[in-house]
C-alpha cells in the first residue's frame, strides 16, 4: 500500500504559488457557523433513517398495506441512500461541493413533503427512494465542508458537532417518530423536515462557499460512469435486500436470499473492478493504497456497526422481555444523549492533544469492557435506572472512537481529494451499522433457541425442581381459575418464563460477542500510523 506523502509542503508552496493559495484559505464567515450549519442538515438526514421505524404498523395501516409490505419504506429509503453515498465525490466535481449540498438539501426537503402527502405505498416507497437519494449525499458533503473549513489542529473539534449528530439522531429518532405518531399522525414525521430544511437551505447559501481547489467540471458529465453506477446499485440493492429480509425468510435456507446474496458478491466484485481500471471513477478505490484510510475505513464500518447494533438491541430488549412500552425505552436512551453533549467536546479537544491511533485504542478498550457489563446488567429484573446508566456507558466510547478515526483517514490525504474521502468513510459506516444489526439480531434468535434447548432439559418429570414449581403454580392457579386448569396454567407459566430467561441469555450472549470483537478492534487500531496531533488532509506528520 502506498504511504503518506513527504515532500516538505514549505518547498512545494515556494515552487507553486496557487499551491499556496490553497493552503492559505480559509472560510470568510467563522467556520463554526458553517460547522453548525451543516450539521443541521446532516442531522435531519439521519434522523430520517431510524424515525419511521416505530411508525411502520400505522403506515401500513393507513394506506392499506401489511406490516411485511410496510418494512420496504424503511428499505428503500436505505438502498438509495447507499448507493448515493459514495457518490458526492463525483457530483462535487461536477457541480461544485456547495452547490451539490444545497441540491440535495432540496432534493430531500421537497421528497419529505411527498412523503407526508403520499395517497398510497407505491407512492410514498417513490418518494422515500428520491429522500433517500437527497440525503444519501449531505452526509459527505457535510463532513467534507467541515473538514476544509477547519485547521488542522481544530478538526478534531470539528468531527465532535458531525460526530454527535451521526450518534444522536438515530438514538432519539425512534422515541420522537413514536410521540409523533402517537400524538399526531405519522405523516408530521415526514412534515417536520420542511421547516428544517427551508433553514438550512437558507443557512447553506449565505455562509458555505466551496475552497479554491473545489472546481466545477461540467463536462465530466458526459464521461459519467453508468457503468459503475449501476454495478453499485445492484450490490447495493442486493445487500440491503438481503440484510432486511433475511431473518425473516430464514436467510441462507431462502432461495430468494440467496438470489439478492448473489446480485451483492457479483455486483461488488465488478464494481471494484472496474472502478479500480476506470479513469474517471465515480468511486476512486485507489484510496485505499494508503494504509491508514484503509484501515480506518474498516474501522469505521465496524464502529457504525456498533452504534447501530447499540440503538437497536437495548429498546428492543427493554420493550419484547421488560414489557416497556416504546415511549419509555426511548426515553430510557436519553440520558446517553446528554453523555455525548458532554464527551463529544472532550474528545474532538483530545484529538488535538492526543495521536488518533492512541484514543482509537481508548475507544475500543473502553467498548469491551462497555459490553461485559452489559451482558452482566441485561436482565429481567433491570430497573429504569440501570437501562439509563447502560446507555450512558454505551455512549462513552464511542466519541472517542468516532472521532480519532475520521480525523486519522484525512491524514496524509490530498486536499482535492477530501470529498471522496468523507463519502467513501461514510458509506462505511452506513454499511457496517446495516451489516451489524442483522448479525445481532439473527445471533440473539440462534443463542435463544440455544438456550431454550438447554433450559427444556429442566423441564423433566424426573427433575425434583420442576415436579415443585408447576405443584406450587398448578395449586395456587387451580384455586383461581379452577382445577382441572391449574396444570395446564401452570406448565404454560413456566414455559413462559423459560422463554423470556433463555431470550435474556441470548442478549448476554451477544454482548460477550461484541466485546471479544472490541478487543479484537484494539489489536487492529494499533496498525493505524500514529500522527502527530493537529495534522490533516497533505500532512506528511506520521511515523
């Protein structure tokens, strides 16, 4: 793999002036203005991906369809904006950086109002393909704007605004999607994103403007890269397909699993390819020649995996086996919310202070032992409290990781190439929490159905335990509901109980599998080279 360049950038400025002229620039407004401008955006992108989830039975509902058909507005909105995400490279030489960030701004603004208005699920999975296209490239976009509106011994600081808004929003959307439909109707979580977006559009247009080396090159439309766009649209199509239908069609078992499987490794494998051999790439898959941005990519994958295995499994165990309602697991979740308020700061300023491979290995050490404790705190008898402060140390970690590791894939890196860089790490991300969250699921249903074996074996006329408790049960039930129904009442209890405990185990299971996964994590972190704190996109500052 290639390494990060070292050429002194004093001499290459005195031999190239506009050189120089690039790396003088700096925004005219303060760039944290532009920071929280367009972390504004991103976050109400994000937020779209998780805040229809508890709406789906009432979308279904309202428009006549059934829950299986209403899963497919929460995946088509994920397939397009997959495919999109890595595109912002691409769109921004085209059009330029802030002009494509706006058009997507109106793009998804314009589709959320579809959506909310749609007369039926055809329409509205239409729209939900054209939202997910618009916010498939703020994402980047923002990240990107970021990362050039700030020097490099700020950026840090700067990826805690992106970071808190990439981890925040798919922890509230679920809580605010179910209050809004609950207490309006599903269509205002669609709605919402108007007035919102009105803002940013304006907020976009008066303070972003692109660097000098951002150029608009209309004619690289005519040399678009069909070819790769449709080779990542099939592999992109097939993951998510396969990723969102799989438990439900027994996965592998599933001729129709194994079709969308197949659409995905043969997609992919061309799509590499021929992006590899193409010279005008939507995607420049060259990047990972550089050894850091590959394996920060990677580690980036398995961290939004970790942030999305996170927000799913700790409401769906509070509400399935505690009997919480969805209100009350969200708000479950918040105090982890006002944590990252707090750590997010902290650790963009350590990045400024601190080597990014060194707070990597932080995040990762801090997430294995994250997850020990909660396979050992995860039970049935766990208090609103306890759930709470799960959250919060769940949340810890994860600023620490989020951050260093962005800031690390920039080092080295040229500036030009800066938006494929935001794109290409995003799309990562994206694609690891979708990876990750089938993967638990499908593992707490297989430890589950372990554990329900194990804990049958009991359940023996032979086993003095189980000969007391149904008596015990099947007598004091019997005086109730009458005798003839007691042992029946009884046995039912108990297979009952044995349901929600082999369930609990599975959950623990999980967690003791994404903590050896973490400490595996920390091994890996170490091959990350270790730059000197404040360096960025051209730095030659590794060692």
């Amino acid at each position: 793999m290639a390494t990060q360049p070292a050429a002194a950038p004093a001499l290459r400025q005195m031999q190239n002036p506009a050189l120089a002229e690039n790396t003088a620039w700096k925004p005219r407004v303060n760039p944290w203005l532009i920071a929280m401008t367009v972390a504004l955006a991103a976050f109400m992108e994000v937020l779209d991906t998780s805040i229809a989830n508890v709406a789906l039975p009432h979308i279904a509902g309202t428009l006549g369809a059934s829950t299986d058909e209403g899963t497919w507005v929460l995946t088509s909105y994920l397939v397009s904006n997959a495919i999109v995400l890595p595109l912002g490279g691409w769109a921004s030489s085209l059009m330029g950086r802030r002009n494509f960030f706006v058009f997507c701004i109106i793009i998804f603004t314009v589709a959320s109002f579809l959506c909310g208005a749609a007369p039926s699920l055809p329409m509205l999975l239409l729209f939900r393909v054209i939202q997910g296209a618009g916010g498939g490239g703020m994402q980047p976009m923002a990240q990107a704007i970021m990362a050039d509106s700030f020097e490099p011994h700020k950026r840090g600081q700067a990826f805690s605004v992106y970071g808190l808004v990439t981890v925040l929003a798919p922890s509230i959307g679920p809580t605010l999607g179910g209050w809004i439909t609950d207490n309006f109707s599903w269509r205002w979580i669609f709605f919402i994103n108007i007035p919102v977006g009105i803002l940013a559009f304006i907020l976009v247009t008066r303070l972003v403007e692109d660097p000098p080396w951002i150029k608009p090159d209309r004619s690289r439309l005519r040399y678009m890269d069909y070819v790769g766009l449709g080779l990542l649209t099939v592999a992109m199509g097939g993951l998510q397909i396969m990723l969102d239908k799989g438990e439900e069609n027994d996965w592998f078992a599933s001729g129709f699993i194994q079709f969308f499987c197949a659409l995905f490794v043969l997609g992919m494998i061309g799509l590499v390819i021929w992006e590899w051999r193409h010279k005008n790439p939507l995607m420049n898959l060259k990047l990972f020649r550089f050894k850091n941005f590959a394996i920060c990519c990677f580690l980036m994958m398995l961290v939004g995996g970790v942030l999305n295995a996170n927000t799913v499994l700790q409401p769906q165990f509070m509400q399935q086996l505690l009997g919480w309602t969805a209100t009350n697991a969200g708000m479950a979740l918040t105090a982890g919310g006002f944590a990252l308020l707090i750590v997010m700061p902290l650790a963009g300023y350590a990045t400024g202070k601190v080597s990014a491979r060194t707070l990597t290995v932080v995040g990762f050490s801090m997430f294995f032992l994250t997850f020990r404790y909660a396979a050992q705190i995860t039970t049935l008898d766990m208090s609103f409290s306890a759930a709470s402060w799960l959250r919060v140390v769940q949340m810890l970690p994860l600023p620490f990781c989020f951050i260093s590791i962005t800031t690390a894939a920039y080092v080295g890196m040229p500036r030009e190439q800066s938006n494929q860089v935001a794109g290409l790490i995003n799309f990562a991300r994206n694609i690891g929490g979708s990876i990750l969250i089938a993967i638990t699921n499908a593992q707490v249903t297989n430890r589950t159905e372990w554990h329900q074996q194990h804990l049958q074996a009991a359940m023996q006329s032979g086993s003095i335990a189980f000969q007391q408790q149904s008596q015990t049960l099947s007598g004091f039930l019997g005086n109730h509901f009458g005798g003839s129904n007691g042992m029946a009442l009884a046995l039912a209890n108990i297979y009952s109980q044995l349901n929600r405990q082999a369930a609990t185990q599975g959950y623990q299971d999980v967690y003791m599998e994404l903590s050896w996964m973490s400490l595996g994590l920390i091994a890996l972190a170490f091959l990350l080279s270790k730059n000197r704190p404040g360096t960025g996109p051209g730095s030659s500052a590794v060692h």
